[in-house]
C-alpha cells in the first residue's frame, strides 16, 4: 500500500468538461523526501518555515497562459527540488527576464499556444537577450517536426506533448538544465 509509505498532500483539485469530471491532483512525497526537506516547525506557531534554496538548485522560468497548468507544473518541478519562477502572462515573463539577470534561470519552459505573445515568438525575444538559453516547448499539438525545420537551431527533444507526465517533464528538465550547466 502507498499509503503506508508515501505522503499525499491534496494540492489541488482539476475540473474538465465544464465540471463534469473534478479530480485531485496529490503531491507524492516519499519518507526520505520528507525527512531531506529539514522543515523546521515554528516555536510560535503551526506554520512550516522552509529552508532557504540552495544555489545549486536548478533555476526553472515557466510561462503557461493557463494557471491551472502552470500551478501543476510548478508543483511537479518544485516536488523534484527545482526553484520555479511561474507567468501566465508572457509578456510580463518577457519584462521579468529583461529585468532580471539573463543567467537567473537554468531553463525556460514555455507553451506555444498563448494570446498576445506566441511561444515561439517569446522563445526569439529570450534567445536574442541570450543565445546559450535553454528552452523547452510544451504543447497539446503534434507540431514538433514541422517547427525543427523551420527553426533548424531547435531539436525535437526540446518539444513536450500535452498531457504531460510529471516524470517525463521532471527528466526533460533536469536533462536539458543540465546541458546547460555543463555548457554542453
């Protein structure tokens, strides 16, 4: 039984198909994740203060015009120990990158489907502030191949079909991210 070994934390719950169907959505941590975690509990208080992030943490900007996906995606990648800065306005990520210092972040997840700013038009803007940037595209259309020839720079690899598997996305992340540390 999972419940014996694992916490569930309910952190949200889905609806689809104008409520016809509602889901929760559970954070799964396992005993040794949340004995790693080293929350320390208030002395004043049952609020949970949590540790500062390393700087080793992976630094994960993510922009999905939809907050229900952002805010799942953003718990995914925070379950898995990444610092995760979300938008759902491009835009306004845009702004925040131009802003900030262009090496913040290790990664850049975007969707391709977004009013006013397109991904890929976000993904052009991000790389002529910072061509070693790392992206990945999330995306409910079967688009990639056609996109890898007419952007040839960007690789099938870099492409997420929605649903996205939290594991698949977590492996994408890390792997990807990783290039870029390793300046691969």
């Amino acid at each position: 039984r999972l419940t014996g070994r694992y916490h569930f934390q309910e952190i949200k719950e889905l609806s689809w198909k104008e409520n016809k169907y509602s889901y929760p959505v559970y954070l799964l941590k396992s005993p040794t994740e949340l004995l790693n975690r080293r929350s320390i509990l208030s002395a004043r208080s049952d609020s949970v203060i949590e540790p500062r992030a390393a700087s080793k943490d992976l630094r994960i900007m993510l922009i999905d015009d939809d907050p229900s996906i952002s805010f799942l995606f953003t718990q995914y990648l925070k379950s898995a120990g990444m610092v995760v800065e979300s938008f759902t306005d491009p835009e306004k990520a845009l702004t925040h990158f131009i802003e900030s210092d262009y090496r913040h972040y290790d990664l850049v997840i975007t969707d391709i489907r977004m009013s006013n700013l397109n991904g890929f038009e976000l993904y052009q803007q991000l790389m002529s502030l910072d061509p070693n940037l790392r992206v990945i595209f999330v995306t409910a259309l079967d688009i990639a191949q056609e996109i890898t020839t007419l952007l040839p720079e960007v690789k099938l690899s870099q492409f997420i079909i929605k649903p996205v598997n939290p594991s698949v996305l977590i492996n994408s992340v890390k792997q990807h991210a990783s290039r870029h540390i390793d300046g691969v």
